[in-house]
C-alpha cells in the first residue's frame, strides 16, 4: 500500500458561526476536501454534564478545517457560497498550522466520550475504567471518525445497541476504522473497511493494532473491493458514514452488497438531504428508519429476505 507521508503544514480555514449555521458550514468544508472539521467553543462558554453520548454545541463556535497547503482557498469559500451561505464565506479566515502543533491540541482536549450504554472511547493518554465493558483505544489523526461528530455517535449508538456476534461487516468511507472496531467489539466475525485516501486504511489498520484486532479488519481501496469475487461483497451490515452526494452515488454498488435481510446504515447526511437519499435507496423496499442530531441524520434500512 502507498501511503502518502503526512504533509509539515496545514492550511486552516477557520470562522465563528452561530449553531443554526454549523450543519451546513461542516458539509461545505468537507465538500471542499477538509481532512478534519473541529468544533470550537467561541467565547468560553462550559456545557456542564453532557448526557452520554450527546453533543451538544456552544452558542457561538468556532469551525476550523484542515486542508493541504496547496489547496485552492477561493474553492473552499464558493464552496461555501454555493451552500447559501455567503456571509459564512465573507468571515472565512485561513492561518497556516504546523502538523504536530495540531495534533497536540486535539491531544489537550480530547477525553473518554460513550456511546449507548456500553461503548467507550478512549485516548492513549488516559487509562479506561476498569468497570467499562467495550472500550476502543482511539486518538484522533488525519483520517474522518474520533466519534466527537454527531453522524459518528449516531452510527456508534446504532452499533452499540445490538449484538453482531458472528455477522460480516462492510465500513465503506472508514476513516478512522472506528465503526469497524466497534463492530468488531460487538462480536462481528468478518469486517471489510474501504476508503478511497489511502491514509484512512492506515489509520484503520493501525487502530485495529492497538485494540488488540490486527488482521481482524481488511482494508481495501474501492477499486480493490469491487475487484472482489461476488460471494466476498455479500454482508449483513453494511456501515457507511460519508456525505450525501457520495452515498447517492453509491446506492446501486452498497444495495448490491447487502444480504438478504441485511441492514444498512447511512450517515453523513444534512436534514434537509435525508429524503433524497432514502429514495435512492428506494429499491430495498423498507421504510426508512430516520434519527437526527443537530442537523445531522443517520438512515437505517432492511434489505428484503428472500421469499
């Protein structure tokens, strides 16, 4: 696998936003090519005692997102610009950051979070609790999925809330593996994880290593997971938290992948897109089973059984 070394700098592009704009502000940067959205309080504002697993937003906050020095800055305002959110464009800011002084940051104010009733996440530098049941060792890198977005914690909860005890896995769009290695905890017995930047299948492969589950999770490429013999692309759950216009654009080759009465699980969705794309998963022949968290959706359908 060629994977690509993490660049010295980064361009931040960065602006305070209200929470009625966050939503939308987060798919235009992703859009635009972000490698991380971080979410930060504005004006020191404390949210005290968060229930588990919620996540809640500041009043005023600040959204910064990490791209390639190299990357066209007018690209990420008409991004912007084209999601109706021009005045969001006129406040865009852009600083240059150091790589490790990023990583550090997330290191200062990254802590345990938990999922469901059962499902931790927890960084290296913190030890778990002994009394916790599952808990994934998880720092936050380059690679999309620490669990501190709320489509991630949707899709976190959704596994956390059933036993996959012998099933087969498909994470398409893995990121971080985070999914992966939660449904590894949840007892599934095959797990594929596809992305298209080889870097997130390094980080999956390299999470799944300190949680104890190397060689558990096979990490592909998509053109190497459509090179897959039919009998290798049937599986029971199919995980895939990317963004709306991919997902369209990938209902005919995940509808295909899923078993009979397998279920799949979409996210990385806006509110107002959820529709769309539960119509183009029209096919599956179930009613699609929709939560929201702040603006955000996670989409959940059955695959018919055969008759």
């Amino acid at each position: 696998m060629n994977i690509k070394t993490p660049p010295a700098n980064w361009l931040k592009a960065w602006l305070k936003a209200d929470q009625s704009e966050i939503a939308a502000i987060e798919a235009a940067m992703w859009d635009a090519g972000a490698q991380a959205v971080t979410l930060v309080d504005a004006e020191d504002t404390p949210i005290h005692e968060p229930l588990p697993g919620s996540m809640p937003l500041w009043p005023r906050t600040v959204v910064e997102a990490l791209y390639a020095t190299d990357t066209d800055r007018e690209l990420i305002r008409s991004m912007l610009t084209g999601a109706g959110l021009k005045d969001a464009a006129s406040r865009l800011q852009f600083d240059t950051l150091a790589n490790n002084n990023w990583e550090t940051a997330w290191m200062n104010s990254y802590e345990p979070m938990r999922f469901g009733h059962s499902l931790w996440i927890c960084p290296s530098h913190i030890e778990p609790d002994p009394d916790w049941p599952l808990v994934i060792r998880l720092d936050p890198g380059v690679a999309f999925g620490s669990g501190t977005h709320p489509t991630t914690a949707l899709c976190l909860e959704w596994v956390e809330n059933r036993s996959m005890t012998g099933m087969s896995v498909l994470d398409y769009g893995c990121g971080s593996g985070v999914l992966s290695l939660a449904a590894a905890l949840k007892g599934a017995s095959r797990l594929v994880a596809v992305d298209h930047d080889p870097q997130a299948l390094e980080s999956t492969a390299e999470n799944a290593r300190r949680n104890n589950l190397d060689g558990h999770i096979e990490v592909l490429l998509p053109k190497a997971y459509r090179e897959l013999a039919d009998n290798l692309k049937k599986f029971d759950v199919i995980l895939a938290n990317i963004l709306a216009e991919p997902l369209i654009k990938l209902a005919p080759l995940l509808m295909d992948s899923l078993k009979p009465g397998g279920k799949i699980v979409l996210s990385g969705i806006l509110g107002k897109q959820a529709h769309t794309v539960a119509a183009t998963y029209a096919d599956l022949g179930s009613e699609a089973v929709i939560s929201e968290r702040e603006g955000w959706v996670r989409i959940v359908l059955t695959a018919p059984t055969v008759s």
